[in-house]
C-alpha cells in the first residue's frame, strides 16, 4: 500500500465516525467486471470495493495460474471425477442436503469423498435426481488436512486476511473452503460469518448470486421477524406474508463463469445457485476495513442474547458471564475471544511496523507482505476499535485479571506506535 491510499483509507474511517451505517445500502445498478490483471492494483481493489464495501468480479485471467483449473477439470470443464478420487477420496468431508430446510440452512453428515463422488455420478446418470436428495459438499477445509501449494494461490487483493492470520497463529481453525455439487445445489440466504468479506473463485462451472446490500435483509423479513431461507420463492411475493418486501430493491444478480472470481463484501445477504456442476474455493476475511462491522456486529449478537434470557437477569448472580457463555456458542466467539483476535494481531503489526519504519521506504516489505503503509493503517484501525471495546460496559465486567497483557497495556503500546506513524 502506498502512503497515499493509507491517507485517503484513514480520512474514509474519520468521515464515518462512530455513525456507522444504520441506514440501508443501496443497490448499485450493475457490479463492475475487472478484465486484466497488469491494469488493476491492490490499491485499485481498495480504494474502489474494499472500503466502499461493493462487490466486484475478476475475470478468469486472474486464476489462469492455479494448479486446480488444471487438473480438478477435465478439457471439456467438468469436474475430473478421477483426479479428485486419486487424490482425495479417503479425505471427510461435509455434505449438505440441499432439499431438507433446518432452521433456514441444511443438515450436514460427513462422508468420504470417494461417496460423495459414488453419488454425484449417479445423480448425473439419473437425470439429476437421486432417492439421497440433492446433496451439496460445502465448507470442506481442504488446506487444514493438506498443503494447498499447486492448488491455488491466493490473490493479493485477498491478502489482508486477519481471521485466518488468527486461526493459524493459534492452529484452531481456518475460514479457507472448498465446495462442490451438481447443477442445482445452492446455499440459502444468508451473510457471511461474523460480517467477514469473502470471495470465491469457480475452478469449473457456473454459479447464480442474488446479492442485497447491508440492510436490505430487514425488508425480506417475514410477519414473526425472520429472514427468508429461499428469496427466489415465490411466497415473497405475499404482502401479507413479507409485510414490507415492497421497500426492498431487487437483488444484485450475477452470473460467475469458470475460472472467475466474486468478491462478497462484508454485510451483504446472499444466495447463490450452481447452474452447472460446480467446484468453488472461496475463503471468508477480515480486516482493519471491516473490523468496525464485526465489532458492532458482535455488540448486537450480545444484546440479542441479554435479551432473550432478560428475565434472569435478577436472580442470576454472574447473568453476565452466561450470556458470553451463550454468545461463544451461538456466534463462535464472545467479548474475551474478540479481544485475543485483537491482541494476536497487533502484537504481530506493532514490531513490524517498528522495523518497517527502522528500514524505512514506504512499500518496503512488512510481515503481511503489503507493505509498511499497510501496517499503519492496520495499527490505527485496531486502535480504534480497541480503544471503543476498552470503553464498553460489558467488556469491563470480564474478569480480565488473568490476561496475559491487559487490555490498557496494549492500548498504550497501538497508540504509541500510531502516533510514530505520523512521520511516515
Ligand atoms: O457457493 C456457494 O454455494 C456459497 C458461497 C458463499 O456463500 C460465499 O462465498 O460467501
Ligand atoms: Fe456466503
């Protein structure tokens, strides 16, 4: 990242201030299509989706080089069923039945892959119907079981990725999935965990996505509150059904052809529908853009929860602490979790960004890779937002005595740091 860009992203995050965005997105007309690789930058992707937080599609120039598009494909670009036996079949993976709802998603049974291959053959051979259902490989974590190298690379513009920096730093879990199915299997409404980014790159086949920009959802939302499962059915179109519908825009709809490349920014419901037999890899992200969003997020998944249990509030002596009991396993991580993110991440940037400004030049290579520019940015967002953590009433009921570096320590180490940014 160029000093320029670090500017002109810091300027974005003061112009928003506190007031981030209640109000509903609109629509864009159409999403923008990048064709060439040598005339689109990191700071391009940036400055133009990245911070503004609207999708784009790259085309499939960008993906040319990746081991997968060779070998999972056969030339005529289906899925090369045998490759991917040879190579994984003894692997588990996940498997989603696509035409079973549970709770506005799909139940899920693990399998080798070598079945699931057995199946999706048959289901050709039937005329894409099968007694088992239309079943859907989704969120297989291909790279935590084995080395991703010649399967694919990922892209710079991706490359901010603080989640699975996180995971792997504590070697728990990683946000990188591949997913595969036949024509006709798609994934339900929804937005991406914890307001993460994702993008998703079709090794063979196409997909159908029904994106809505953040706050748009609250328009689809059923007479009880509840968010559609299908915003294709036609039970959407029933007034009394989805009373305010009416003030929702039309879905952003894209075709993704083979080889190419979504970005799904943060917030932003989606559906999306294979029209061919798909094989996907997509990875979920975040960083210094979207933070803030997570970080409000988590806040209204605490309040939901302190809501719904409001009647023990009284007679529950530590009420507190269950409640981030129940946000750790509902939403995957609670208030002590969210801080540990923070911690791994700044303890990490704080001396890069010290070595970077040592050896100076600005674009001079930095534990990410983006440059000591970058770093600073990242430095000033994960002060801000730990600076309003810090401050919230929840986060100081937390027993915080056992932390190994106290949440106003680190405060003082990212603000002293940005403050020595200012000559950069
Ligand atoms: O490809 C799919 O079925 C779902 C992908 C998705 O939801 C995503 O990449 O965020
Ligand atoms: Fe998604």
């Amino acid at each position: 990242m160029d000093r320029e860009t670090r500017i002109f992203a810091e300027k974005h995050f003061q112009g928003l201030g506190e007031c981030l965005p209640s109000s509903v997105g609109r629509t864009p007309d159409c999403v923008d299509f990048i064709e060439k690789p040598e005339a689109f930058s990191y700071a391009d992707f940036f400055k133009r989706f990245l911070l503004p937080n609207v999708p784009c599609v790259f085309s499939s120039a960008f993906t040319e080089s990746w081991g997968s598009r060779k070998h999972w494909v056969t030339p005529e670009g289906k899925p090369n069923f045998d490759y991917l036996l040879q190579n994984y079949g003894d692997m588990i993976v996940p498997v989603a039945n696509c035409g079973v709802k549970e709770y506005n998603s799909n139940p899920k049974e693990h399998m080798p892959l070598r079945d699931y291959i057995i199946y999706w053959k048959e289901y050709i051979q039937e005329n894409y119907s099968s007694p088992k259902g239309c079943l859907y490989l989704k969120d297989w974590h291909l790279c935590r079981n084995t080395s991703a190298e010649g399967v694919y690379s990922l892209p710079v513009y991706f490359s901010s990725d603080w989640l699975n920096e996180y995971w792997d730093a504590i070697d728990v879990d990683d946000y990188r999935f591949v997913y595969m199915g036949p024509a006709g299997t798609w994934s339900p409404f929804h937005a991406d965990i914890l307001r993460s980014f994702s993008w998703s790159v079709n090794i063979c086949g196409r997909k159908r996505w029904f994106l809505f920009p953040p706050g748009q959802e609250e328009a689809l939302r059923d007479c009880h509150g509840g968010l559609p499962y299908d915003v294709t059915s036609p039970t959407l179109l029933d007034v009394r059904l989805h009373p305010a519908r009416t003030h929702c825009s039309a879905p952003l709809e894209v075709t993704q052809e083979a080889g190419e490349m979504v970005f799904v920014p943060s917030g932003w419901h989606h559906q999306v529908h294979n029209l061919e037999d798909t094989i996907s890899i997509n990875h979920n992200w975040i960083n210094g853009c979207n933070l803030g969003p997570m970080w409000r997020f988590l806040q209204q998944e605490l309040l939901a929860v302190q809501q719904e249990i409001s009647e023990w509030r009284d007679v529950m002596p530590d009420w507190h602490h269950h409640c981030q009991v129940i946000m750790k396993s509902c939403t995957g991580i609670n208030y002590e979790e969210f801080y540990h993110f923070l911690k791994i991440i700044a303890e990490k940037r704080i001396p890069s960004l010290a070595n970077g400004m040592a050896t100076e030049t600005a674009g001079s290579v930095s534990d990410t890779g983006l440059g000591v520019q970058h770093t600073a940015f990242d430095v000033s967002r994960i002060t801000e937002v730990l600076a309003s953590l810090i401050t919230n009433p929840d986060f100081q009921r937390l027993d915080t005595s056992a932390f190994s570096l106290q949440p106003g320590d680190l405060l003082q180490q990212l603000e002293e740091a940005r403050t020595a940014t200012v000559s950069l």
